[in-house]
C-alpha cells in the first residue's frame, strides 16, 4: 500500500487567486497522476507525470499545469482559479512495471467562489 | 465509445446476498483490470485486480476475467452493509503511448440494505 499525501485537503478561494495543490509520495513511485471529479461523476484524467521533468496532459482539458522536479512530489497549480474549477482533485501514484496499480491520495475539494 | 462500460446502478442487494458488479472494455490488448472502491466524499481505494483470464478470489471478493468476451466482473459474497459504495473498474490498455495510465468507468453504485 503506498503512503500518498494531498494538501490541502480543503480549500475555499476566491476568484483569480494562484492556488497551488500538493501531492506527496514516500513509495519511490515512478509514475504519478492527477485527476478531477465532480460529485457522483467519473474521474478524469487531467496531468500524469513518467517521471522527473516528465509531465503529460490527460484526457480532461485542464487550465491547470503541473511540474516534476523531485520523484516524489508532483504540484499543481492553477494560476488563476474560477468557479468552474471547483471539483475534488485527486492524486494518485503507481510504480514502474508490472500492472501499474495506482495508489490515490485523500483528496482535495476546491470550492472557488 | 467509451474505453471502460459500467452499469451505474444503482444496484440494490440484501445483507448476506451476493453483489454482480459488471464491465466491459474496449481494447482487445488490454492488459490489467482494477476493482476499486469510492466511499461517498473519498477517494478510490484499491479492492483486487486481475490480469489472467479466469477467477481470482480475496477473501469475499471474486474478480472474473474474460478476455474473449472483453468484460470483467467482480463478485461480492455476504454483502454487508458497510460494502455500499461506488465500485469503479479500471482498466491498463495495450497502447505503448500510454503504458501505465487506467482508464475508469463511471463506477456502478452499490447499496446493500439491512
């Protein structure tokens, strides 16, 4: 079982303000992965991350971008948060080979207002 | 169409029943398959996941596999209460771009009454 950490796990902000989400694993995990999701919806991949100064963009067009520097952290930040981003955001993590089971973090509910 | 097919449910079963959870998906290559478990306001927990076709039992869960038939399933004996909950199926496609991401389905829900 891998040792995730997500903070904040709540936040309510206003509108324009440059939020930074973060994600932590202890696992030595190669792969990391952000997702959205809305109350009784599906989750949607938005950012995943192979390893250091490896990111991707997921299925979910995301203004949100994300860096790698360290194996074990992997952040997100929106630059300029709105209403429409309010959503549970949720980190996950997985090691390089065999099934690639992914691991996920406690969460982050955004409320922007 | 949608790489991983749920039904949503909502699906309703007794304490003590056995709970069907099913899934399909759509790449044929498709190599690992993922039961996970989402508590109202939670995140997804893992239950099991199997990669050969057959049964794989832990404990009150059953996953199937049946790659000719693309779908998997998952079996739940002796439902209990506490088991109501979203089950989400995840599935490892075959692509090389994308080695290593799952794709979900929407999660069936489950409640199972008293």
């Amino acid at each position: 079982e891998a040792d995730i950490y997500q903070t904040p796990r709540y936040l309510v902000i206003g509108t324009g303000k440059k939020i930074t989400l973060e994600c932590s694993q202890t696992m030595g995990h190669d792969k990391m992965y952000w997702y959205q999701q809305d109350p009784g919806m599906e989750l949607h991949l938005i950012h995943y991350s192979y390893g250091v100064n490896s990111t991707e963009k997921g299925d979910l067009s995301s203004e949100s971008t994300v860096s790698r520097i360290r194996t074990e952290h992997f952040p997100l930040t929106l630059e300029s948060a709105r209403p429409s981003h309010t959503s549970q955001y949720l980190c996950a993590s997985s090691i390089n080979r065999g099934t690639d089971t992914q691991y996920f973090g406690p969460g982050t509910r955004l409320t922007v207002l | 169409q949608k790489e991983v097919e749920q039904n949503s449910g909502p699906l309703s079963v007794p304490e003590g029943a056995i709970a069907s959870l099913n899934c399909t998906y759509s790449d044929r290559g498709s190599q690992s398959f993922f039961w996970y478990r989402q508590y109202s306001g939670k995140s997804p927990e893992l239950i099991m996941f199997i990669y050969s076709n057959g049964d794989k039992e832990d404990g009150r869960f059953t996953a199937q596999l049946n790659k000719a038939s693309q779908y998997v399933s998952l079996l739940i004996r002796d439902s209990q209460p506490s088991d109501s909950a979203t089950y989400l199926c995840a599935v490892n496609p075959s692509r090389g771009s994308t080695l290593g991401r799952l794709y979900f389905g929407r999660g069936t829900q489950l409640t199972v009454w008293p």
